[in-house]
C-alpha cells in the first residue's frame, strides 16, 4: 500500500504520513469502542441486520456524508431524508451479509488506499430512492491548496464532519465494498438481446394518429329517465349496494341545517350585454314565470327553455342546498319561498334572469328510507349512465362499419342521430346545438408513439394497443375501447413504421445501453426486496423507530454544523487549517 500511495504522491514524508494514518487515529481518538471522537449515544443502536449493529453514529455520518443535514426539518420531512438515509445503510448490511455468504472479500488497507487515491467514498443509496439521490460514489478532495493528498485533512474529515474514528470509517467502507461487489454481481447478470433493442426501436419510432369519439357516463347521466318506477325496480334488486353506499354517507344526513330543494329556469344574460339585450332576456324570463305561474309542467319548460344545459336535462333540478351554497340573490329567493311554490318575480344575478320553483325542505335527520331513496337516484343514474355510453358508442361503431365517414358521425351525434335540419329558403344552414365538454364528438388526436397516450388524461394502455393492432385496410377496432368509465370508439388515420436505414449500429448502442440500464435497476430493485423480505421473515431485520424521528425529538441531528470542532483535536497548522477541505453541499435533486 505504502508504495503504491508514495508513486502517486512522490514524496517520502507525505506516504510516511498516509501510513501512519491509522495508527494516529487510534492513538489520539481510540478504537471502536472509544468514544474519543464520538456524540452522546454514538453506539446506540439504529438497526440490526443479521447479528451486525448500525449505530446511531453511523446513521448520522451517512446522513452527514450526503449533505442531509441542511435541509429544515419540514423539508426532510416531506423528501423523507432520514427513512431513505436508513434503507441506504440497511440494503448496505444485506448485500454485504450476501457478499460474505457467496464467498466475496474486501482488505480494509486496499479500500483506505484508493479512498485516498480515488478521492471517492462509497455509500449505497437505497433501491427506491428518487432520481438524484448521491451515491454510491460521494466525491471527497483531500488535497491540500497544491493540490497534493494531505492526512490532516482526511483526518479531520473523519473526525470533525462524519465524528468517526478511523477503524468505524474503515469498517463502513469495508461493509460498503462488499455490498458494490454483490451489485455489481447482481448487474452482470442483466442481458438485453437483439429482439428486445429492435421492439424498443419500434416502440420509440412507430407513430399513429386516430380520429376519435369519447362517450362519456357524465354527458348521459342528466339524461337518465329516472322514474319512480324504474328507481323502485333498481333499488329492489341492488339493496346491499344502497345499504352499504348509506352506511359510507349516513353523516350526509344527521343533523342538517335547513336546506331546499329547488328548480329553476335561467335565461341568460351578463353583467355586461347591452342593455337591449339584458331587456330582452328579462321579458322572455318573465313570459316564463306566467306560463309557470299559469300551470304548466314547470319541469317541461325548463327543460324546453333553460340556457342552464347542465340542469336543464333534469328537468332544472338543482338538488339540495344548504343556505349560502347559491349565489346571494338566489339564495334569499329560494328561502322566502314556500316548499312548492314558484318566486313571485324573476330573480336577477350575475348569471343572468331565473325562475325558481322550490320542491321541498328539510333540517334535522333525514329518515332512513328517504336518504335510501335519494341515494339510490344517484346510483341508478351512475349506473344507467354507464350503460348508456356503451349503449352509444356501440351504436356509433355500427355506423361507422356501414360505411359512413366520422364527419358523417360527428353530425349525426351533434344533431343526436337525427338528420341535420334542412337549409332555409335562403340557403343557410341551421344554427347546430351547442355542445358541452363532455358531449360525444369527433376529435383528431396527435401523432403518437407505442408508449404515448392519444387522447389527453389517459395513460399509455388499452387505447394506444389497439390502434397499433389496426392497419389502414382495417383501421376500426373490433368494439370500443373502455378507458376508465369512458367509451371510445376510434378510426386509424395515419401510420408511420419504424424503418430499417434508420436503425443503425449508433441507434442500436444507444437503445441497449438504456434498456440495460433500465433492466439493471429493476433487476437490483427486486434483489434487495427479496433480501429484505427474507432477513425480515428469519427475524434478522430489526430498526429503531425513534431514529427516524424529526424535529424536537432528534434535536442532535439537525443542529450539527457542517464541521463541529473535535475536543481532543492537536492544534493544526494555520496552512493547513486554511486547506481543510469539506464535502461540497449535495443534495437530492430538491433546493433546500
């Protein structure tokens, strides 16, 4: 070791001083059972794994190596710093127990060596960490200002900023040397062939584009028909489901404030329209509220007139509310008015003109089988609406393989599956319906690739398979495609391959060198799981819960500075104290 250490450094005196090393720090701090160089309860311990303790104190070095402690508490809370700091030191101990079992050594004076060579001390960090957390090299310069190796400084290192002794840091490294060599066994087992770069190729260069519908359970619920009848009938033949979903939201209906139950018909008209306008609006709101006054089915008319669509398919049902969940003025509106009754005027809000019918009122608990039966609407209607997007979007598939474009469909779904209006005696077409979010429509997705998704909010799955199972001589699916509670039935449009000339040697390197590293991960990921979950059934994993503690009751932890002065330290050198390196600040990725 001394002569390998003395090449690299050329002076006598320097590789007498490295060599030393050791000796100096067991003279002036102690051995493993010292506490010359050590914090309160450094040897408690912090985990045991197969028989081998991991102390407090080897805890905080490691915590310490990576630049941990600057991070406030909430931070490290949050990025869980310390249980990821604990898995990197458990994971460490089972893959060097794994190591020693298959026969693998590491000499403590060739990993001092090359630490002082290499300037690189190891740590693992834990399979499930996120990116950038550091390791399993961590960068440490030992260099005085000359740039030449200096043992004050990797003293004091050892001592001052991780509070080890040299044989603790010594042990660490060794631990951690045996654990790279189970690794680096683990990931040379890891192959990639030449089907998988070629199907990665494919994954990455073939691209797609569809036309598409979305039938959504959302758009049909408010055109669910949900009789009395049709409710009864449901609610006999589901009576677990509604008794469990008025177990889960029984507290919906104890101890109510007062609440109504209204409908309403709005007509439309802000703030800011012209005065014509806003009068025009009021006088057909009015005309409204007499026709509704008058006697006619109040839930027809809204459902002929109101410009609220969203209500207006139920017949301008708003449900129940508590007082202050409306707007002011319709709010104070439907209070004032008996259950039953229709507002003597016509209600003005920022929305525009209302005419409201309140339906009912309650307060206190509801009785059971009245909650039941409102909850049982919902769920019919959850579960007819299903019905009802699958129901369409087969039919739209159907018309689509007789022969019919998606321009074609795209009118007959705006016009609900009737024909389009014939044009006027001037020629012009009729205005089409205004169509919601949610509403089914024609829509052309981007081009795509075999682990992109086509349709925003949607994941890279059932969707994207199919339209790279169709070709352009058969570019419709066999049946729609669930995705989520959605339906959609889709056309190819477009479709590029992968090409051979592309497909270089350059291309191919690169392709292997990811999958091989993606595989290694994954590889090494389910190792250590494996590892774990059997040191943990043979009883051989145990971990000190209070250590993982934040805040006030690891106070320690996060008051300690970046270089705490030792107490039995020599007095050094002004030089060299000025060339006392410490660990740049690391961290994971996350500003502090």
């Amino acid at each position: 070791m001394l002569e390998v250490i003395q090449k690299r450094f050329q002076t006598v005196i320097l590789s007498i001083l490295v060599g030393l090393l050791s000796a100096t720090f067991i003279l002036t701090f102690g051995g493993p059972n010292s506490q010359g160089c050590s914090l309160n309860n450094q040897g408690a311990f912090a985990a045991r794994v197969y028989g081998t303790t991991i102390t407090e104190g080897d805890f905080r070095a490691a915590y310490q190596l990576v630049g941990f402690q600057r991070f406030d508490v909430d931070r490290a809370r949050t990025l869980r710093l310390r249980e990821l700091t604990m898995d990197g030191l458990v994971e460490r101990e089972l893959l060097a127990h794994e190591a020693e079992r298959m026969g693998f050594t590491a000499d403590s004076h060739d990993v001092m060596r090359e630490v002082a060579e290499t300037g690189v001390i190891l740590s693992t960090p834990p399979v499930d960490a996120p990116a950038g957390y550091p390791g399993p090299e961590i960068p440490q310069s030992f260099d005085d200002r000359d740039g030449r190796f200096s043992s004050k400084n990797m003293r004091r290192f050892i001592q001052n900023y991780l509070r080890r002794s040299v044989e603790e840091f010594e042990r660490w490294q060794v631990r951690e040397r045996l654990a790279q060599q189970t690794r680096d066994a683990v990931l040379a087992t890891v192959t990639v062939s030449a089907q998988e770069v070629r199907e990665q190729y494919q994954r990455e260069t073939d691209r797609a584009q569809i036309d598409y519908v979305r039938f959504s359970p959302v758009y049909y619920r408010d055109r669910v028909e949900s009789g009395d009848e049709a409710i009864r009938a449901w609610m006999a033949e589901h009576t677990e489901e509604v008794d469990a979903e008025y177990q889960r939201q029984r507290h919906r209906y104890t101890g109510l404030e007062e609440q109504r139950r209204a409908r309403h018909i709005l007509i439309k008209a802000t703030s800011d329209a012209p005065e014509a306008d806003r009068t025009a609006a009021r006088t057909r709101a009015e005309e409204l509220l007499r026709r509704a006054q008058a006697g006619e089915d109040f839930a027809a008319l809204a459902t002929a007139n109101s410009e609220d669509t969203g209500s207006a398919r139920r017949g301008g049902d708003l449900g129940w509310n508590a007082r202050g969940r409306m707007v002011a003025p319709f709010d104070e509106a439907q209070f004032a008015t008996e259950p039953g009754s229709i507002t003597d005027h016509v209600v003005e809000t920022n929305f525009g003109y209302h005419v409201i019918k309140v339906e009912g009122r309650r307060e206190g608990d509801v009785p059971e089988d009245e909650a039941k039966r409102e909850l049982a609407e919902t769920l019919y209607a959850r579960s007819r609406a299903g019905e009802l997007a699958r129901e369409q979007a087969d039919r739209a598939l159907a018309y689509l393989r007789e022969g019919n474009s998606m321009q074609e469909l795209d009118t007959r779904l705006q016009w609900n599956w009737q024909d389009a209006p014939a044009a006027g005696p001037d020629g012009a077409a009729p205005e089409a319906p205004e169509r919601d979010s949610f509403a089914p429509q024609v829509r052309e997705s981007r081009l795509f690739g075999r682990t992109d998704t086509p349709v925003s909010g949607t994941g890279a799955g059932e969707l994207t398979r199919a339209a790279f199972e169709r070709t352009m001589d058969e570019p419709l699916p066999g049946e729609p495609i669930q995705v989520g509670d959605d339906w959609y039935v889709f056309q190819l449009k477009q479709r590029t391959e992968a090409t051979e000339e592309n497909f270089t040697p350059e291309v191919q390197a690169s392709i292997r060198q990811q999958l091989l590293e993606a595989k290694q991960t994954e590889v090494l990921r389910a190792y250590v799981h494996g590892l774990r979950d059997r040191a943990r059934a043979d009883g051989e994993l145990r971990v000190n819960e209070d250590v993982l503690l934040y805040g006030d009751e690891a106070p320690e932890e996060e008051e300690q500075e970046e270089a705490p002065a030792g107490g039995d330290e020599p007095e050094a050198e002004p030089e060299e104290e000025e060339s006392t390196a410490l660990p740049p600040r690391r961290g994971i990725g996350v500003a502090a």
